[in-house]
C-alpha cells in the first residue's frame, strides 16, 4: 500500500493533469443529473490508464535536448506531446459542456473518438515535424494552439461553411486548417533552408 503511494505521488506533471481533467470532467458529466452512473468511468477508465502509462513513459523525452536524440525519439516525443493535448483539450471540453445533454450523453464515446483522431493527427505531423531541426518550442507552441482551439469549441458555431464543400464541423475545420499551415510552414522552412523536400 506504502509502494502505491509513493509511486502515485512521483507521477509527473503530465500525468497528474491528465488525472485530474479525467476527474473533473467525470463530475461535469454527471453535474445536476438524477442519477449517477459509473458506466461512463468504467469505459473511459482503461484510456485513461494507458494515457498516464505513456505519459511517464514518454514525457521524459521533452526535457532531453533536441541533439541528443534521434529521429525515431524525436518522432516519438512530437507523438506523444500532440497526442497529450488533443486527450487533455477534450477532457477540458467536456468541463465546459457540463449543461450539454448531448455531451452528457455521448462522453465516454467523444474521448474515445478525439483521442483516436488525435492519435492520428499527431503521427501526420510527427513525420513532417522531422524536415525541421530542433522544433521542440515550435511543437509544443503547435500543442497549445490545439488545446486552446479544441477545448472552447463549445465557443464556435456547430458547423463551418466551406466553399465548394458546403457545411462542415468545425472540429474538422480547425484541425485540418492547423495540418494545413504545418504543412506551409515546413515548406517555406525548407524553401528558406534551400533544402530540397
């Protein structure tokens, strides 16, 4: 029992805010409802747990300097510190929908969902990340803009208009806007550089 403490209370930063949005968002799911049910925490838990496995795993990565490490470490920490905000922005997002019956509904689906898109997102801009020597600050600057656009989506219409396209979730919208000027940034980096892609 002494062991199990002593290892929770080393759990790093990372890990510790993953927990405690995990937590909060659970309660804001549950706020002002007639009866509580832990089917949603029982879903979302085993996520949750392996999250905060990688995330001690992992995290150690960012604070090593960028020289020291080689691409497939530098494709792994890029991996994880995108794929922790996408995970954190939606737990965030769920504290700020506490009133929305269809979030409260669909919780434990909408993680499991954002963290997978997220995943995703993060392997795409992990590779292209590697044209760029030392992006560590550039990554994690990349990071907060998701967390900050994703978390306050309740802030944003529903759906975004798109010529030739028509209406589409913003959710998708922003995401892909953000690959699409990491894109444009790596190529205007390389065409600074004189580098070829």
């Amino acid at each position: 029992m002494t062991t199990s403490r002593k290892k929770i209370k080393k759990l790093n930063g990372y890990s510790w805010s993953i927990l405690i949005s995990f937590i909060c968002a659970t309660f804001a799911m549950h706020y002002h409802t007639a009866n509580i049910s832990f089917a949603g925490l029982l879903q979302t838990l085993p996520l949750i747990i392996i999250a905060v496995y990688y995330s001690e795993k992992l995290a150690p990565l960012i604070s090593q300097p960028e020289h020291n490490l080689k691409k497939s470490k530098l494709f792994t920490r890029d991996l994880f510190i995108l794929s922790f905000s996408f995970l954190s922005a939606c737990l965030l997002s769920l504290i700020f929908s506490y009133n929305n019956s269809d979030t409260r509904g669909w919780w434990p689906l909408i993680i499991y969902f954002i963290t997978l898109y997220g995943l995703l997102f993060s392997l795409f801009f992990s590779v292209i990340a590697l044209l760029i020597k030392n992006h560590k600050t550039y990554t994690i600057i990349f990071a907060l803009a998701i967390i900050v656009l994703v978390s306050m989506g309740q802030c944003f219409p529903s759906y975004t208009f798109i010529p030739m396209l028509g209406d589409i979730e913003t959710f998708y919208v922003v995401t892909c806007s953000l690959l699409i000027l990491h894109c444009l940034f790596i190529i205007g980096y390389k065409t600074i550089k004189g580098v070829s892609i």
